[in-house]
C-alpha cells in the first residue's frame, strides 16, 4: 500500500455542493483511502481562468496502480460535471496526483511527481499540511528536498542570495 497525494481544485459552483469549497469537501469525502487533509485555501487562477480556486491536498492509502487511480480521478471529475475544455480555465473539479512517495512515473497520460509541483504555491502549501517531510525523488540536491524546502526555495525573494 501506497500513499499517494492528490491535489484538488474547484473555481466553480455546482448544483448540489454548492460554491468551490464545497466541492472541494465533497471530493474529499467521495475520495477512497483518504488519511490526512490539508485545510482548503482560496488562490488565484492561473492563464485564462477568471475565478478564485478553492485548492487542497489529500494523502490517501492506495493498493493499485498510479494509472488506475488516474481513471478513478478522472471518472470522479466527470461525475461533478467537468467537460473537457481550455487548458486552465474554469472547471467544478481538477483532481491530479502530485507525488506517490519516491515513485517517479512518465507515461503519456501520467507525470509522477507532478511537473509544475515545485512551481506552485496553491499545491505546495497545502502539500506541507499534510506531508511537510515528503522529499521530491528528482530534486538535484542530496539529500532530496522536502515539501517544506521546495515551498521555502519558491517563497524566498528572487534575486537575494543565500545567507
């Protein structure tokens, strides 16, 4: 058995669990094996998108494959109503796995850790409420960086020097 972390997003309401917060509580109880939960934070869109995401992470225990846990997610996005569409904008669910322990996947479907992980404050913050000591296997530094380094290396102003 696994753990596996699951980034989740909403910027859209929906009929039955109403504004994205609470599609986000939704997809977290309708998630399987779900052991910890990350507090849901509100963030701005990226690209086109024109409304504010309500974003969280899940650790969840998981005994199959990464790729069948990718249709499991995909099949939940498609029952709160996601339609395929342009890339970033508005949708009711975004369900992306973002890191399976030290497991390092690259498949035409599925990118394992996620690669804009190290990138994103909205995953990043809610990835260290859940699991600050995870270290990213594809970091250069050894030993690998933690959740709580990487989110650290992105908040500190860019362009000032190391002490």
């Amino acid at each position: 058995m696994a753990i596996v972390h699951v980034a989740i997003g909403s910027n859209r309401c929906h009929g039955r669990f109403g504004r994205p917060a609470g599609v986000v509580r939704a997809a977290i109880a309708a998630l399987p094996g779900v052991v910890r939960v990350s507090p849901i934070i509100a963030t701005d869109p990226l690209g086109p998108g024109t409304r504010r995401y309500a974003n969280a992470v899940v650790a969840l225990e998981w005994t199959g494959s990464l790729p069948d846990l990718l249709d499991v997610l995909k099949a939940m996005e498609r029952h709160f109503g996601r339609r395929p569409g342009q890339r970033w904008g508005n949708r009711v669910l975004d369900l992306d796995i973002i890191a399976a322990g030290q497991q390092v996947v690259k498949t035409r479907h599925l990118i394992v850790p996620h690669p804009e992980l190290t990138r994103r404050r909205f995953v990043l913050d809610p990835l260290v409420a859940v699991a600050p000591d995870w270290r990213h296997p594809m970091t250069c530094a050894v030993p690998q960086l933690t959740a709580r380094q990487l989110r650290a290396r992105l908040l500190r102003p860019k362009g000032r020097p190391r002490a």
